[in-house]
C-alpha cells in the first residue's frame, strides 16, 4: 500500500455484527487499539448503529507482518441508549467495504456526539465497573 495514501475523510456507519467482527480481527491481529470483543458483544445495543471516523494511519513497525491500519476514533452506542467512544484499529480493506454516511444531516448529527460522548474507561468508572473490565 502507498505510505504517501491521504486519509480517507468517510464517515461509517456500522451496525453492531460488523463492530463485533471489526473488534474481533483486531484482537486476533494483536493491534494496539481494540476493545475487547465480549466487553463489545455484552455492552453495544444489538441493532444499535456505531460509527467510525479515521483518525491517522497506523503500523506496528516491530510488526512488518501485520499490514498498516486506519486508527479510528468509534462512537459506540450501548444497550441502555448512551454512547461511548474509543479506538479501533482496522486494516484498509475492511474500512473500505464498511457503509459510509451518504446524508449530510447525519453526519452533523454525529459529529458533536464524538466531542461529547465519555471515553469507555471513564464510563466504566462512572458506572462502578472500574476499567478493568476491558
């Protein structure tokens, strides 16, 4: 892949199987920004709509073999209806197939929801689940 490749500037919508898979390549990948993928299963609302926005290119240089990947930030939406966001890295061609947000209204919709929303660790200690729980 182009090292010199813009970041793609598409905002996805993914629903809650597709986050799970998306979860559970990374941790099988061993990349550095994941949740864990039960935390993921037990926590996001199961037809709840989750969104991905590319932060930054990112490879594991003491890794050659695992290709470079879009770090993502994720808005994640849980069971009880509130959002949390976090990391998670996923490789180019899984980002590429995932459906992007078409309706400007939507986007602007979410965009604030990513400034807003508590970090999943920080909501974890908030409800009492203390942080390990990742």
């Amino acid at each position: 892949m182009d090292f010199d490749q813009p970041l793609p500037r598409e905002l996805k919508a993914v629903d809650s199987a597709s986050l799970f898979r998306l979860e559970k390549r990374a941790c099988g990948l061993g990349l550095s920004q994941r949740l864990d993928p039960a935390w993921v299963r037990a926590n996001a609302a199961p037809n709840g709509t989750h969104y991905l926005w590319p932060a930054l290119w990112h490879s594991l240089s003491h890794r050659p073999d695992v290709p470079r990947q879009l770090r993502c930030e994720l808005l994640i939406t849980l069971r009880a209806g509130d959002r949390v966001r976090s990391l998670l890295d996923v490789l180019p061609d899984d980002f590429s197939l995932l459906s992007k947000v078409t309706s400007r209204e939507e986007g602007m919709q979410v965009s604030p929801l990513f400034d807003s929303a508590p970090p999943v660790r920080e909501w974890l200690l908030r409800e009492g689940e203390g942080s390990d729980r990742l």
